[in-house]
C-alpha cells in the first residue's frame, strides 16, 4: 500500500475500501479451511 501512495498519491477512498476488502476475502477464503481443522480435531478427540 505505501509503495502505491509514493508513486500515485493518496486516495482516501483507497485507504479505506482495500483493507476492508482484503479482510473480508480473507475470512471468506480462510473459513473453509478453519472449519476443516476444527472438524478434524474434533474428531480426532471424540474416537
């Protein structure tokens, strides 16, 4: 992000949006794959 800034400027709609963004793809993209350890520790404590 601040190699951006330098070389493009500031864009206060930017610095807000992207962040936001990026934290909600990442919950989407990590649920999966949480879900699937929790699952699978589980079930290895319940045999």
């Amino acid at each position: 992000m601040t190699a951006i800034i330098e070389k493009y400027g500031m864009s206060k709609r930017a610095i807000i949006i992207l962040p936001i963004l990026g934290a909600f793809l990442v919950n989407i993209f990590y649920q999966p794959a949480t879900v699937g350890v929790i699952k699978t520790l589980v079930k290895g404590l319940v045999q």
